[in-house]
C-alpha cells in the first residue's frame, strides 16, 4: 500500500475565453484547468505531458506552482477526458491543508487470484468495484489499498468491509453493501451443459416422431399386399 507522493506541477494563469480557446489550447499540448479550495478559483493552463506525469500515481498530493510562485499542495478533484482518446481535456484541482483530512477515491488492487481455489477449478473471478472512498490526511491517502483473494473459492463474495485499511485512512461508504470482487461458476460449462440438456430433448422429440412415422409405413407396407391382390382378381 503506496503512500501518496508529492510531485511538483507548474501551471500558468489563463483567462477563460470559451471552448473555441480551450480546443486550441489542446491542439497545441496544453490542458486547461480550475485551481479551487482556499482562495478564489483560478483558471490555468498545464502542459499536457507535466499533468499525466504528475497524475500517473492515483491519489498523489501535487506541490502545484502558479506562475512561478510558490507551490501548495492540492490534490485531483476531477479530470474530464475524450470519450475515444482518452486524453485529459480538462482538470479540477483543490488546494489542501496537510494537517487537515480530505476524502478520496482510491484504486482497490486484488492479488492471488490465480492461486485461488475457485479459480483453478475454472471459475470466474470478477472485479465489480475498482475503487474505495477513504479519509486520511493528503500525505496519508495510500495509492491503492490491496487485498489477497487466493483463498476464494466458487460461490464467494468479497465485500468492502473485508478490506483493511493502512493505520489513520478510514473507509467510507456502506461497506457491507459494496461489493468488490464475485468467484462465480464456470460460464462456459454452464452454457455446455445447458445446450447439451436441450439437444438431447430435442433428438428424444425427433425420434419418437420417426419412430411413429416408420410404424404407419410398416403398416401401409403390410396393408397393400393384400389390397393389391384384390384388384388383381376383379
């Protein structure tokens, strides 16, 4: 369980100008963003390769430098990003006191799923929910929080009341109704059998059929000997 790491990120003060400005800001490699949190807000622009570098650890606290000035800290308050790129078009920053706790999401990691007992006899492990919210002081706000699954086994559920939190983060949220991470029975061999039952109704429906019809030939056959004769004497 990473702790947060502070990383320096230098922005400049821009003027909000409308999307049209915003869109060349991006073609040209910068990201336009808003500063909140003690103080007035401020709009800024980063360089678009600086923010994904500083925001590559979730959960970082960001030493954020405003024109040069003196950096405080500050922590990602949300990122909007293209819908087919993916790249980040626009980011919520807010200024932080260290000594003060805040709320965040963290990434949940699940380790030992391939040595767990379900899932080398063929089941499905699933990763439901990929995140937790906690609250902790900015520096102690852990990247991911980790949890060993390789004692599932088919059939389990793993909630977020089984996580364990690092000493001072607290979890948030209805932990015994959040689920995490589900082991559930093979599909494939589920979906085998299922078309392997309905074949085999429907081959016992063919044949019966086949045997009726090949009862009422047998029966025509025996019939028309007799019937030919018949018409052989008048």
């Amino acid at each position: 369980m990473a702790r947060s790491t502070m990383t320096r990120l230098d922005v400049s003060s821009r003027t909000p100008d409308g999307s049209r400005a915003a869109r060349r800001m991006r073609h040209k490699g910068v990201v336009p963003g808003i500063l909140y949190g003690h103080g007035d807000a401020v709009s800024f622009a980063v360089d678009a390769r600086a923010l994904r570098n500083a925001l590559a650890a979730a959960g970082a606290v960001l030493e954020v430098s405003l024109d040069g000035g003196s950096p405080s800290p500050a922590v990602l308050k949300e990122a909007q990003r293209h819908p087919v790129r993916g790249d980040t078009i626009h980011v919520d920053l807010i200024r932080v006191r260290l000594d003060e706790a805040i709320q965040a999401s963290v990434a949940i990691e699940l380790t030992g799923g391939d040595e767990a007992p379900g899932v080398r006899e063929g089941g499905v492990l699933e990763h439901v929910s990929h995140t937790v919210t906690v609250e902790a002081l900015p520096t102690s706000i852990p990247e991911s929080i980790a949890h060993d699954v390789s004692t599932m086994v088919i059939g389990d559920t793993l909630l977020a009341s089984a996580l364990v939190a690092p000493d001072g983060v607290t979890l948030l949220g209805e932990l015994d109704e959040i689920v995490i991470a589900t082991l559930s029975p093979p599909r494939l061999r589920l979906e085998d059998e299922e078309i392997e039952q309905e074949t085999e109704l429907v081959g016992e429906g063919e044949g019966g059929e086949g045997e009726g019809e090949a009862a009422a030939e047998g029966s025509a056959a025996e019939a028309s000997p007799a019937e030919s004769g018949s018409d052989d004497s008048e």
